[in-house]
C-alpha cells in the first residue's frame, strides 16, 4: 500500500468512529429526565396502593410516641411517690391522734382513781339528824349554813328532778348508779338540770332558806331502792365520809 492509500484508510476509520459516537450520544436519556430514586414507590407501595411513609416521618413518630411513654412512667412513679407520702403523713397522724385519746384515757382514769367516790353535801354545822322530831318524823339531816354555801352531789350519778317541791321550797333529786336516791333540799338556787350527769363532790346547789326551813341549812335524805328512806349518817359512814 503505498502512502496516499493509508492516510485515506485512516480519514475514513476516524470518520466510521465519528458517526457511531454521534449515533451512540442520541441514544442516551437527558438528565432532566432521569427520576430520581427517592421519588421511587417501593414494593410494598406499589402492591397494596398505599403511600410510603417518609423514613424521617416514621422516626419522628416513633420517638414521639417513646417520649409520651416516658412522660407517662414519670407521671405515675410521681403520684405513686405522692400517694405513699399522703399514706404515710395520713398513718402518722392517725397514731398521734391515737396516741394523745389513749394518753388522755390513762389521765381520767388516774384522775378518776383518785377522785373521792363518796362526799360530804355541803360545809357546815350538823344541827338536826333523823328521826322523830317535835311529834313528827324528820326523814334527813340538816346542814347549817351561810346562804349561797355550795351544795355537792354526794355521788356520781343523775339528776332526776330539779325544782320547787312542797316542803323544800326547791330540791334536787340524783339517782346513782345502784338505784340509791339523794335528796337536797331548801336550797336558794339550784345549779344543775335535770338529766344532767353529775360527779361526787360537783356543785349542784347552794344553801337557802326556802319551803318550811328553820333557818339557812341543807336538809339531806338517802331513798334506797327509790322509796325506803333510812338515815343518811349510817350511809355516809359506810363510805368513809362523816358529817
């Protein structure tokens, strides 16, 4: 081959190059065109016609709903906290309430072991006892005293009646406990009503003047069973009190 023959040969296979890049270059999809693979369904999507979450979308969610569980567990640990303190302040008060009703109790029971159970009615000069006197029968004992000197229940007990009463001018009546009935009479004013519960030694009365009186004193009777009257200074001995 001689020289213009190759250089012809190499002129045209550069051409046959040229035309095939050209043809190949036209074949190839613009980059405008390109879809991009974010923009892509999966599988999943395509098969069940439902839109595919964004992955950001899915751990946003998900940490969402972590942090309300969080949020819950702290809530209840705190009213737990909350009603343990409650429980415990609740169970501390009730023993110091129990405490103080029992420390009480102990006091009235000492106080009540020491109060005396049987005393003397009223203060004064013993001036008439019971019996027949002046051709009658005196069912008590007489206490003298200055008008307004405190009159007490002999006894714990109730008072059953007091007011005016033919005789005594005002009186009262306390039942105690064993059915005993004390009797008080003549006095100027009365302390006490009826019903009320009345402790030995408590004043319910004062001396007076009143009814068929003989001067400012006490008259005094014990009704045992409700009814029986016996002498009064029989029964305040058997109780260790003397008049």
């Amino acid at each position: 081959m001689d020289r213009k023959k190759a250089v012809a040969a190499v002129v045209a296979a550069g051409a046959l190059a040229g035309a095939g890049f050209t043809q190949a270059m036209a074949t190839v999809t613009p980059v405008d065109r390109i879809i991009p693979v974010a923009a892509t369904k999966d599988l999943a999507a395509v098969m069940t016609g439902q839109p595919q979450q964004d992955i950001t979308t899915i751990h946003s969610l998900d940490t969402t709903a972590e942090t309300r569980k969080l949020l819950q567990a702290e809530q209840i640990q705190v009213q737990y906290h909350v009603r343990e303190a409650l429980r415990t302040a609740q169970d501390g008060f009730t023993k110091r309430e129990e405490a103080a009703k029992a420390e009480q109790a102990r006091i009235k029971a000492e106080e009540d072991a020491k109060r005396p159970k049987c005393v003397r009615p009223a203060q004064g000069t013993f001036t008439s006892g019971f019996g027949a006197r002046w051709g009658t029968s005196h069912m008590g004992v007489d206490i003298a005293n200055a008008i307004g000197t405190p009159i007490v229940a002999a006894m714990d007990g109730t008072v059953i009646e007091a007011g005016p009463a033919s005789g005594f001018g005002l009186w009262v009546r306390i039942q105690h406990e064993d059915g005993t009935i004390t009797v008080y009479g003549h006095m100027n004013t009365i302390d006490v009503p009826q019903g009320a519960k009345v402790k030995a030694g408590q004043q319910i009365a004062t001396i007076g003047n009143r009814g068929q009186s003989t001067g400012p004193h006490l008259h005094f009777e014990v009704w045992i069973g409700g009814s029986q009257k016996i002498n009064p200074v029989g029964w305040l001995a058997d109780r260790g009190v003397s008049l």
